[in-house]
C-alpha cells in the first residue's frame, strides 16, 4: 500500500504528493478514508490561510468530514476490526482534564482537532487515528453518509442546546450546510413548525424539499411578521443562528418567543450590538455552542433507524484526483453548492 496527501501548499493551491505510510500504535488503527466532506472552514483555510489564530504556515492537509474503512489495528484495539466501516469524529481531546472527565471534551484546551493547524486533516490515501474517537457505521448508512454524520452532528448539537422537543416552534437564521442538517435535526425531533431563512433563493427552494414549513427571504419579506402571525403572536421557542452574520445575530431576538432559546452556531468574528434590554424582558437565553460533543452516536442511530435521511442532500462528488477542482468548485459556486465530496477510497 502507497500512502499520497493532498497538501494546501499556498492560498488556492492543493498538490498531491506522497506520504509514508501509517502504522497503528497502542489503542490506534490505520484507516482508508472512503469520502472526505469540504467544510466551510476548509474552504476559508484555502482562500485566506487562516481562520482567527489558527494559521497555515506549511504545507497542510485540509478535511475532517471522514468516512473510513479501517485496514490495520494496534495492541489494545478491542471494539474494530479490519474491515469496519467507520465515521472519524476530528477531535481529540485530552481525556484527563476538568472539561473531559465533566463530559465537556468539546471544551478541552488541549483538543487536538484534525484539519486545524497544526494538526493535519483527512484528504489522504491512508491516516493513523485513535480507536477512541472512531465510530463504527451500520449496514444501513453509506459511505456518502458516513461523511456527512460530522456537520449532522453540529445540527443536533444545536437543536439540542435550543430545547427543541415535540410541538415547538423554531426558526433557523441561514440555509447553508450547517442549517439544513440542524433543520433536519430539529424535524427528527419534532419540531411543530420550522421557518428557515436565507439571501440565496436555491438555498431555500433546497430547504423546502428538505422539510422546510417555511422557507424566507428577508429581502422580500417581513419575517419577524410572518413568525409571529404563524406561531400566534408568540415567536419561536428555539432561534438557531447558523449564518455567522452579525446581522442576523441581531435578528436573532426579535423572532424568539419569551422565555425562548437563541443559540449561536455560526462562527461570529465581529463585535455584535445587542438590543438587551429586549432580550432581558422575554427573558431570552443565548446559547453558544463550540462544535458538539457526544453527538456521533445520536447521529449514527438517527441514520440507522430512517429518523433522519441525508438521500435529498445530493452532494457533488469528485475523485481524489481531482480534489484541487472541488475546492475551486466549492467556492466559485457558493450559491448553489450544499455539500462537497471527495472520493479517496471506496
């Protein structure tokens, strides 16, 4: 077996090159990845070479949306075996520290988190990786699947730090990749009328054929309006921000109901005025919410089962060879991409 990584070796170039191959250590397997997913932060990495702190400063290999097949396991490997089909959670906590042994491993300040500088990510012919953080799929999830279960598991996070339960109102600010897939989390879990919006009229016809109840463009019309005339004058009792937009945060508390739960989920990196006194008579929560936690498994019986289906998604797929044409794809088409695949094994 000959190992190749598909490296960011400036802004807007990737390369393929070879690599040495893996060997499994203790508690570690050797994985092929199936399909890696381009993420929203891989896109940024490859446009600006940097996202806040974290800066590209050699080359770097993007891609933490994995689906795998496991090839090779360490001493101490119990729960895989050569063969399984795998989805790679990309974080890597500790495991020792106060946030980890708490059940708050998404919080850990030692998280090494793949694809985030200085830790390379997925795009490669074969990667060592914990067993820990490694999840087996069921016969009734794809490959293709088993690469979107990474931001299916930001979705639910989302819509569970919200409260969303049975009969409950929730409006979800932005139709990207990471609101269609909150939105079908928030579907599976009974959600009673859910209103998305968005500038990008593809993105909402998209989000209709998903389960949608209303589909919005604040450019053409009143959507704090329509909220409030649909749920009775009260808003929604979840408000999910997913657009990472200032404006929309601001949004934000004129659509949630009182006593209503705003969280934040985009990835804000402005200063954001906020009408609190607003907020502080609905007695409105506002809730960040750092990736997830504990949600691979939730997301992988939610599959299983056919509580929630990623089929309408159809996302784009190209070859391993061709992964420098799906990034420049990815980002020259942002108006009508809703996810970006790339085909490494399988």
């Amino acid at each position: 077996m000959k190992n190749e990584q598909a490296q960011m070796t400036g802004l807007g170039t990737i390369e393929i090159s070879p690599c040495e191959m893996p060997r499994a250590g203790e508690g570690e397997v050797v994985v092929k990845p199936l399909y890696v997913g381009i993420c929203g932060s891989d896109v940024h990495f490859f446009q600006y070479g940097k996202i806040g702190k974290k800066v590209i400063d050699r080359p770097f290999v993007l891609g933490h949306e994995c689906s795998a097949a496991v090839v090779e396991t360490g001493p101490g490997v119990r729960g895989l075996h050569v063969g399984d089909r795998v989805a790679i959670e990309p974080g890597v906590p500790c495991g020792q520290c106060w946030y980890c042994r708490n059940g708050k491993y998404n919080l850990c300040p030692d998280m090494q988190f793949i694809s985030s500088p200085p830790y390379d990510g997925c795009f490669r012919r074969y990667l060592r990786y914990p067993e820990r953080m490694i999840h087996k799929l069921t016969d009734n999830i794809s490959d293709i699947g088993g690469a979107m279960i990474e931001p299916l598991a930001v979705g639910l996070h989302a819509a569970k730090t919200g409260r969303v339960a049975l009969g409950k109102n929730v409006v979800i600010l932005g139709a990207g990749p990471i609101g269609i897939m909150a939105m079908l989390a928030c579907r599976a879990m009974g959600a009673a009328k859910i209103f998305i919006t968005d500038l990008i009229d593809s993105r909402l016809r998209r989000a209709r054929g998903l389960g949608a109840d209303y589909a919005l463009n604040p450019q053409e019309c009143d959507v704090p309006g329509i909220v409030l005339e649909e749920t009775d004058g009260m808003g929604a009792q979840a408000v999910l921000e997913t657009a990472g937009n200032p404006k929309t945060v601001q949004q934000a508390g004129a659509l949630a109901a009182r006593g209503g739960h705003i969280v934040l989920v985009g990835n804000v990196t402005e200063p954001v005025e906020l009408d609190l006194m607003g907020l502080m008579v609905k007695e409105a929560d506002i809730r960040p919410i750092y990736r997830y936690r504990n949600m691979f498994p939730i997301a992988i019986k939610a599959l299983d089962s056919g509580q929630i289906s990623l089929e309408g998604v159809d996302p784009g797929i190209f070859e391993f060879e061709q992964i420098q044409e799906a990034f420049d794809y990815t980002v020259n088409h942002a108006e009508q991409v809703m996810k970006t695949l790339v085909k490494i094994g399988a």
